[in-house]
C-alpha cells in the first residue's frame, strides 16, 4: 500500500504605510494539493510448497472480486490573495478572491473562483468622546464571504467505472457491472455564501461585553446523492441539485462579577444564544422535492421546496 498527500502553499507578504494614516498589507500566493492512494492485494488458498509464502506459490488465487486493489489520483491548485487596508486604526477594509482548479470535475468546471469582503469600524477610536466610564469600546462590521466546495466528489466519479460483480450468477468469475451509485459527469462545485453584521460593545472596562451578529448564508448547486428512479437502474445518484437558505443570529453576552486586583482572583461569567432556520428555496426545475436517503419504504428524510431542511417524512 502506497498513500502519499502533498501540500504546499508558496507566499508572498507586503506589509507597507502607504501614507501616515493608511496601512497596506497583503498576502498572495499559490497552493498545491496532491493526494495518490494505491492498494495491490493478492491471496488465495493452499500453497504448493508449504511454508513459501510467495503469490506464485498459490495453488487456488482467490479471485479479484474478493480483493481490495485501488490506484486513486487527485490534483488540485489554487491562486488567491489577501489584501488588508486601514485607516488611522479605526476603519478597516478586508478583500480576498481565490481560483481553484480541481481534477475531480470535467475539464470545462474544474476552474471556480470564490471572493470575500468585510469592513469594519471602531467609533470609539474615531470619536474619543465616546468613551466614557459606562462605555469603553464599540465595533460595526459587515462581511461578505463566497466559499467554493469540493470535497464531496470522489476521484474518477464522473467517470463510467464499472465494478466487479459478486454472488450470483457471477459466482467467483471476474465479471463486471454497472456501478448503481454514480455521479453526474456535469457536476459543478457547491457554493456557500454569507452576508454578516456584527456589533461588539464593551462596557465599564470590559466588566461586561456584549457581541452581536446577524448572518444569511445561500447554498447553491447544492452536491447532494439523491435516491434515483428504479427505471434509470441506479440507486442513486451525485449531481448539484437546488438552493437553500440559512437565517440566523448569534449573542453572546460576558460579565466579570469578580476582578480583584490585589490576589488577582477574577470570576469570568458568558452565556450565549444562537437561532438559525434553513429553507430549501428550490429543489430542481422538474421537482418540488427529492429523497435524499430513505433507509425503509415507510419513512425518509426528504428536501421539500419551501419547507424547513431535513424533513423526515412517512407514511403511517
């Protein structure tokens, strides 16, 4: 058994004061990932000479069909950068972008290119007057984050691999069959993205602090293996399939009831509070619903076009 990954980032860095009040830094760079996987497995029963454990040596080689023998390959490179501006150290600006090209796609989608952008400001450094004995610190943020996924996609996936067949009427012969569960060979890559605001305040020196955001997160071309019709032969089946849309809110709110500076003993106290809803917005333009896994005939988990997601659905 061979199993060998490689990964490998190249960096560049810039950190510069462009003028007396604006910062500039950035990092650009390139990345590699390489994975290779291989397994050669042999045996059998019964040994012509005893105590030679050699495979020439086999008298019955068990067939292939019983074996693990595997040679996966997966390549994939990305560019990106990240470039960070700020201004007298009270506003602050954040943009990224990133292109990765992945092998486990078809070569007219395996490029994908996915950006980020985020601002945020400091009154309390902007307005010194703002500080006072009640409040000591204020932030406002709004970030904007694309994500490009692949990782569900196996190597060779949108390829026609066949597998080799067991049991009956195969029997112990190298036969091979279709593969029932299988990939779309146009599959595309699933893309998440997030519109945030924040808020985080503190107040009496920190005694007591106050963090708050508000995010909606879009799934697009969701990578989903759904349950395929029995006419189609397969059992399922890896494509992109419908939107979904995740709305939620995130507080957390830290007091310091205890802070004694002269034995140091300090009592930090944090309780938070997190709601989030997904829908499904669409499943597909000749469904309003698909099985996702369906382990008995009678029940499932189900996506349903304007229901809350997962939806375990049956029959009684």
């Amino acid at each position: 058994q061979v199993n060998r990954n490689f990964y490998g980032d190249l960096l560049l860095n810039f950190d510069y004061m462009l003028t007396d009040d604006i910062s500039f830094k950035s990092n650009v760079g390139f990345n590699t990932q390489d994975f290779y996987l291989k397994i050669n497995q042999v045996g059998g029963d019964n040994l012509n000479i005893p105590g030679l454990y050699n495979y020439t040596n086999v008298l019955n080689p068990a067939p292939a069909s019983s074996l693990n023998n595997i040679m996966q390959k997966r390549n994939k490179y990305g560019a990106f950068g990240s470039f960070d501006f700020g201004y007298k150290d009270y506003l602050f600006l954040n943009v990224t972008g990133r292109n990765d090209w992945s092998s486990v796609f078809d070569k007219g989608s395996n490029s994908f290119f996915y950006p980020s952008a985020g601002i945020s400001f400091i009154p309390t450094k902007a307005v010194e007057s703002l500080k006072g004995e009640i409040l000591n610190y204020a932030k406002l943020s709004a970030n904007y984050t694309k994500v490009g996924n692949d990782s569900a996609i196996a190597p060779y996936a949108i390829n026609a691999l066949a597998g080799l067949g067991i049991g009956y009427p195969f029997g112990g012969a190298n036969s091979y069959v279709q593969q029932t569960n299988q990939t779309f060979k146009g599959i595309k890559p699933e893309f998440v993205t997030t519109k945030e605001v924040a808020a985080n305040f503190g107040f009496f020196n920190d005694r007591l602090t106050l963090d708050a955001s508000y995010y909606i997160t879009d799934t697009d071309d969701l990578i989903t293996r759904i349950t395929s019709s029995s006419a189609t032969g397969l059992s399922t089946l890896l494509t992109n399939i419908g939107k979904m849309q995740t709305k939620g809110y995130e507080i957390d709110l830290s007091f310091t009831p205890i802070k004694m500076a002269n034995n140091g003993l300090r009592w930090d106290n944090k309780v938070s509070y997190t709601h989030y809803k997904s829908v499904i917005k669409k499943v597909s333009n000749e469904a309003s619903e698909v099985s996702l896994r369906q382990p008995y005939d009678f029940v499932g988990i189900f996506a349903v076009e304007g229901e809350e997601f997962p939806l375990i659905k049956g029959t009684t």
